[in-house]
C-alpha cells in the first residue's frame, strides 16, 4: 500500500549550493600519537579527502579494509567536468576515530603536490598539509586504492558496480532515448520576446551515478524578465519549474542561467549532466540510500540519516511491540520527487523520504528536521501494515491519524506537524472537526480525532502502542466524520487504549456517537 503524506510544499526561493574551494581540514594536531602497533581500520582510520568525495572525515571519505590489512579503498563518482582538465584537489587524512576527527589527526599528500596524479596512475604519499591534484580522462566511477604499508595510493576506474536501487517510481534507461519517447523541449525567453527561438542549446540527461534515468525536476536559476515555456513533450512548465515525464530535456536559451538548485552550468552544444551520487549504509535495522547532488550533504549528513533512521526504527518498533523487518529506506533531493511530494511508505519494508531543496531546509532549520519527523511518520505506516487486518474498514484516515500520533507520542515528531492547525489551514482541530466534512484532507481527517486525545493528555506512548493492538476488532470508517458508526468505533477503541471511558474526546471531535462507552459498545454490537 502506497501512503502519501501531503503538503509537503516546494520552496521556489532562488538558490543553491556554492564549491566552495578546500584545503586541508582543520586539523587536530599535525602528529598521530603513535602507538605500539597501530591497525588500519581499528586503532587509525584513513580518509581520502576531495570534492568529489567530500571534506568530512566521516562515512562519506572513509576509506574501507580490504582482504589485505594494509590496504584500503574507496570508490566514487567523479561528476564535474572540471575535474578532467583542472584536476580534483585532494588530501589524505589521518584519524584516531572512526567517522570523525578524533584526538589527534595528520595529513599526508604526494611529494609533489603541484604535479597531478594523472589517472590512471600511482604516487608515495609522505606526510604533509598541501592538497594534491588529481586529474581523470573520464566522468564516472573511480577507486582509490592506498597501501598503508608503503604509503603507495593508486587511482584508477573502478569496476561498474550495481545500480542503486531506485525510487518506485524512477526508472534506468537503457539508450539515450529512455524507450523512444520524445524528449521534453524547453525554450526560454525574455519577456519582451516570449515566442523567441533561442539558438543555443544543451541537451540535460539526468542521472544517478551516471547511469540515465527517466523522469526529473529541477528549477532554472533565471534572472528577471526571462521566462520558461513549454514547447513540446511530456511534462509541465511552471514559472521556473521544470517537470519531465520524459528523459533527456532539450534546453534552448540565449540567456545565461543555470540549472536545479545545486546551480548546475548547462553546457550550450552538448550535453548537461544533472547527475546524483548515492551513498549506501547497512544495518541490521535498515539499508539505506541516501541520494544527493555531488555537493551537497558532504559534511557527514548521509551517515548521520542512516543512524537516526536506526534510532527511530529501533525506539518506535519496541514501543509498538512490532518488528515488520530489514526496513530499506531512501532520502531524495526535490529533483528525484516526480510523484506525489515524495514521502512514501509501500508496506512491505521500504520507505522513501524527500529531504527538500537547499531554501527549504535552510527555512526549516536543517535537512534533519525536514526529513527525519516524515521517516518517523512513515515507519508508522509500516508498523500499522502488519496489523492492519485488525481494521477491517476504510482504515486510510485513521493509519494517517495514528503516523502522526504515535511518531509525535514517541518523540520523534514536533507537536505543530500533528495540530492543531491541519494541512488545511483552516482546519483547527481545537474547534473540533466538524470543518473537515466540508473542507476534508486524508491527514486533518485523521489527525483530529487523536488531537482531542492529546488536549485531554491521554495521548501516551502506551496509548499509542494501544491502537496498534486493538481488543476489539470493528469494521467502520474512519474517513466519514458524519457517521455514528465512526464516533462509538472511536469511542470504544480510545477508552480501550486509555483504561477509561473517553467518550469525552469523540465529543470534543464533534463526531456523532451514542453518548457513553456502554452505549457505544452496544450500538455496535459488542458484548
């Protein structure tokens, strides 16, 4: 089963993610403390520090053990055309921690640091603060391999390895055509001119990890008095946003602009590669893929969904008392989010989330609070999916109502994504919810009802790990707020959760019911 969360809104701020020129880190201390024997990978961890990597000492630059205990590697996508004439700038670092900077750090480059390593190709490393270069022939996928033994780091094309997994809704293409359908056709005018045809041209391929796919989103950094319109194909053109159905973009412009909100340069007469690298964790609790533009989200952020994605799933699950299984997640950019807004949960362990744009999350407060209040919610969605035999109705509003209480219950959620003010602006579940007959939303519908239990403080943890073990199992609907059916089914499943008569709640919802916990028990037929 396929859940939305909606109102999810798009922020059109103008704006992006500027590379920002690196040099080393800020390091700890010039000096590893040495120890007896220190061991790669268990007492000293090595990070191979780049923009095309990241400039974090963290998951994203970590360096992994291979069969042999000297020797570590790492592979990654070179993405920017830059890096083929000017060379990447890199550095390899020295920690005592794994995934952070630790007490004590050093830095090591090759002994001529002006001179690139030109791929594929091979230096000694000695120890130093001065970035090296690396200069590659190709986009694509690379390995740097390091003997720690004799300080020899190799860089050469890494061996293709499987495509991510995608979003249900995204496909791979397999030729540029992505299956012969026309491509989506864009000119971009001035205002004086809005019928113009430009000359210049760039053909935009999105892609993941360089691998075609078939559908994008992703706004134009225009300047005033400059516009975009539709020409021909699958999609939708609003002010700025581009929409395709369709994959690759035929983009025609005389006007300067770059492309998506990590400011992408278009390359006029070729080819545009609005590409987005994946980094993957794995846990007991969960896989997940975190799918990023190749600047942004380098400071650590990928690691850091994946352990509060296992935080969550671990607290809201012993809460529950429900183990569904290995959840796979995925967190997106807004150019991935061509269904719906992006935030998914399909019942059978995977869930999707749509961490936004950079001027949405800086709006937000941090990609943290945009993405992680929606996984709590999701992963409700799961936990319900395994009970949901126990509501044999139209349970669709209630499995929204309880996705927010019981993520807000447990913690994970902030009390204003749950009420009172609905997704419908004018929906205030503290006047009750007699609004959303005439002005329904699947979430206020849902969130409601539980709000009055929130107003009343019986919206506690047990009380959410209740509703997912009911004791009585009704068949009712829990859309419909003008039915009796639906107040006395809440009506005995609240009083259930809570220990006590919460007629009072159902009332406060203005919800038509029988008056009483007995009666509603024997208008439904319960014994």
């Amino acid at each position: 089963m396929t859940i939305l969360r909606s109102g999810f809104a798009f922020c059109l701020v103008a704006g992006g993610f500027a590379l920002l020129g690196c040099s080393s880190a800020p390091l700890a201390s010039e000096a590893l403390a040495e120890t007896a024997e220190p061991l790669v990978n268990v007492n000293e961890f090595l990070y191979f520090r780049c923009n095309a990597t990241a400039w974090g000492a963290d998951a994203s630059t970590l360096m992994q053990a291979t069969s042999d205990p000297n020797v570590v590697t790492i592979t990654y996508q070179v993405t920017q055309p830059w890096m083929l004439a000017a060379g990447d700038s890199c550095i390899v670092t020295r920690t005592n921690q794994k995934n952070g900077w630790g007490s004590s750090n050093a830095s090591f480059s090759e002994a001529t640091p002006a001179t690139p390593i030109v791929v594929p190709g091979a230096e000694t490393l000695v120890a130093s603060s001065a970035n090296f270069r690396v200069r590659y022939p190709a986009l694509g996928s690379y390995t740097a391999t390091l003997n720690w033994a004799t300080r020899r780091l190799s860089i050469g094309t890494a061996t293709p390895s499987a495509p991510a997994a995608l979003p249900f809704w995204l496909r791979y293409c397999s030729e540029l055509t992505c299956g012969g359908l026309a491509p989506l056709v864009v000119h971009v005018c001035p205002s004086s001119d809005p019928s113009c045809t430009p000359t210049r041209q760039t053909t935009v391929v999105p892609e993941v990890d360089g691998r075609q796919i078939d559908q994008i989103f992703f706004p134009l950094q225009l300047p005033e008095d400059v516009a975009a319109r539709l020409v021909s194909g699958a999609g939708q053109v609003i002010g700025p946003l581009i929409f395709s159905s369709t994959s690759p973009v035929i983009l025609r412009s005389n006007v300067d602009l770059t492309l998506s909100y990590y400011n992408v340069p278009p390359v006029w007469g070729g080819t545009t590669h609005l590409n987005f690298v994946t980094q993957t964790f794995n846990s007991p609790e969960v896989v997940t893929t975190v799918f990023r533009s190749p600047t942004f989200l380098t400071g650590g952020e990928p690691a850091e969904f994946h352990a509060r994605g296992r935080t969550i799933i671990t607290q809201e699950s012993q809460i529950a008392q429900i183990q569904p299984g290995r959840m796979n997640a995925s967190f997106i950019p807004s150019e991935l989010s061509t269904l719906g807004e992006g935030n998914f949960s399909d019942g059978n362990l995977n869930i999707t989330i749509n961490y936004a744009n950079p001027p949405f999350i800086a709006s937000s407060g941090g990609v943290f609070n945009v993405a992680m209040p929606r996984f709590a919610h999701e992963y409700v969605h799961e936990l319900f999916s395994e009970i949901a035999q126990s509501y044999p109705g139209n349970s669709s509003c209630l499995n929204e109502g309880i996705a927010d209480a019981f993520a807000f219950a447990a913690g994970f959620l902030p009390e204003p994504d749950f009420g009172p003010i609905g997704l419908r602006g004018s929906n205030d579940f503290d006047q009750g919810c007699a609004s959303i007959v005439n002005n329904f939303e699947i979430h206020d519908a849902g969130n409601c009802p539980l709000w009055q239990v929130h107003r009343l403080n019986f919206l506690s943890q047990s009380f959410a790990r209740a509703l997912l073990h009911p004791l009585h199992v009704i068949d009712f609907d829990s859309c419909d707020l003008t039915s009796a059916r639906t107040g006395n089914a809440l009506i005995v499943l609240y009083s259930d959760a809570a220990g006590q008569d919460l007629t009072s709640a159902v009332q406060q919802a203005q919800i038509p019911n029988a008056g009483s916990l007995a009666a509603a028990k024997l208008a439904l037929g319960i014994p």
